[in-house]
C-alpha cells in the first residue's frame, strides 16, 4: 500500500527506531514528528505526555498513514492503550518489541530495564515482560542523566563512561543476563553499559526489535508497499528546523532531508 508509515517521538531520540526501520524496510515511505519543542518527556507528568502523544498521532492521522509507531518509550509506556483505542490503524509501540526480544534471550530470566523516569514509574515493561512470561525476574532502574548525557553531544570519552558507570552502580551485586535499553537515546552510548555490565550479559536495544515487528505487521495485513521506489520521507519538528535536520542527517547519513516546522 503506497501511504506513509508514520513515527511520533518526543524529539530526535525516534530517529534511532526510524533509521531501523528504514534499514528492513527500505522502499516504505516515513513521515516523523518529534517534538523538539516539548522534550524531554522522562520527567514529565503522565497526563502531560498522555496530552503530547495524542496530538503527534492526530497531527499524523490527518495525514493518512497507513500504521503508526511510537517510537519514544516514555510515551509509548503512558499512551499506548489510548491509542490503540482511538485509532482505526495499527499502532506499535517500543516496549512489546523489546520485552519480547529479551525472554527470548535471556536463560536466567533475569532481566535489567534501563530507561526514563515516566516509563519505569508506568510499570510497563514489567507488565510486557511478565505477561510473555510471569516467573521473570525484573530489575527496573531509571536512569535521568542519560538523555542530558547524549543531547550534550559529549557522550564519548572518559567522563561520560563514569557517569555511566555511576547511573548503573545500583546494578552492583545484582544478578542478571539481559539489559534492556528502554530509551530511544541509550543505543548511543550502547558500548559504555556493555563495558559496565560486562561480557556476559545481552544488551537489547528496543528499537531494532521494534522494526522488525513493524514488518511483520504490515505484512500479516498486506499493507507492504510492494514496487520499488526512492521513498521521499517527511520530518516534522515543533522546534528549530535547521538543527532538527543536522541531527537528523549525520544520524540518518542522508543528504537533503525533507524538515518541516509544525505547530501543535
Ligand atoms: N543527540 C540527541 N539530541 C541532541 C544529540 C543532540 N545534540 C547532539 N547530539 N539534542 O539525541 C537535542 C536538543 N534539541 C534541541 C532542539 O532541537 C532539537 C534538538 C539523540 C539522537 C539520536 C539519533 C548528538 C548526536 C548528533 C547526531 C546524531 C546522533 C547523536 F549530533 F547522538
Ligand atoms: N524518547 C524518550 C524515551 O524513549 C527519551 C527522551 C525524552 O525523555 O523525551 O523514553
């Protein structure tokens, strides 16, 4: 079906969930929103992000998309449901995804869920998680310096490893095989929490899991877009256009993105 996939998220973080969908779905066109102006969403109250997320999905379903992702985790944890309810199109969230990629992993199901404060006080990953399979062991930890850390651009080096380091310590003497990474920005600094957990334990990110089952939706409804075609994508931001599209085109490695203001 020739209509766009649409993908709201609270800023640039989404753009980690739009490039794996880009990368298994290549021919499939992409309308994304992020609302720069209102992130981040981690620390806002759960009817404000309710409030937010509902207008970045009208704002997409006005532009008939055929299925929507959520791709920031926050919102997905408070406003999924609603969606789903409201909306008379699929709509994938990030966490499903990645709590369903973690049991399949994990041997011990000893599990770390490492994300914003709004999506661990939801409680959603661990209602996903329990729900695949109900004697998994949880281990939720909120991480709040971790999107300041990536949004400074300075997350590379010594300095950011220990303040990696540090939001983990809670970790220290806890048992576990399987972390999650329940916040779109934590793939970035994918490599300092795999040296911190250390080398025996499986570091998911939701995002890439998220793809897939994107794919897996649009063809069990055969919603596929099928002829080959350059797909011209759309990005909308309710913030400042032309940092939106630096961001976006050194993470995307795509010249000449299509950036558009919107208001909400
Ligand atoms: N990464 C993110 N957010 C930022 C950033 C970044 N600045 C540098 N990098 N800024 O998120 C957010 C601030 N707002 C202000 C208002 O307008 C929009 C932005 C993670 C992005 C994940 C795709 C570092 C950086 C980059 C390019 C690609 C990836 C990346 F500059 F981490
Ligand atoms: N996109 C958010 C998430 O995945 C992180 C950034 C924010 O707090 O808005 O939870």
């Amino acid at each position: 079906m020739n209509a766009p996939i649409g993908v709201i998220d609270s800023g640039v973080g989404g753009l980690t969930v739009a490039k794996q969908i880009m990368k298994v779905l290549p021919n499939e066109t992409i309308y994304y929103i992020g609302d720069t102006a209102r992130c981040p969403y981690g620390p806002r109250k759960k009817e404000e992000v309710l409030t937010f997320t509902r207008r970045l999905a009208k704002a997409l379903e006005k532009k008939h998309i055929k299925l929507l992702v959520i791709a920031c985790n926050t919102a997905t944890a408070v406003a999924l449901d609603d969606l789903r309810e409201r909306m008379s199109i699929p709509v994938v969230g990030v966490i499903n995804a990645g709590a369903r990629a973690a049991i399949k992993s994990t041997k011990e199901h000893k599990i770390v869920v490492l994300a914003t404060e709004g999506t661990i006080k939801s409680g959603a990953y661990e209602r996903a998680l329990l729900s695949l399979n109900s004697r998994a062991k949880i281990i939720p930890l909120a991480c709040p310096t971790f999107v300041p850390l990536v949004e400074s651009g300075e997350y590379e080096g010594q300095f950011a490893f220990d303040l990696v380091a540090n939001g983990l310590k809670p970790l220290k003497n806890k048992s576990f095989d399987t972390v999650i990474l329940g916040c779109t920005h934590y793939p970035m600094i994918q490599h300092h929490i795999e040296k911190v957990v250390g080398p025996h334990v499986t570091v998911l990110s939701s995002a890439e899991e998220t793809a897939k089952e994107v794919e897996e939706l649009l063809n069990y409804n055969n919603l596929l877009q099928t002829t080959e075609k350059n797909p011209q994508h759309i990005f909308y931001t309710t913030g400042s256009v032309p940092i939106f599209r630096t961001i976006a085109q050194n993470w995307l490695e795509i010249e000449q993105l299509d950036v558009r203001k919107i208001h909400l």
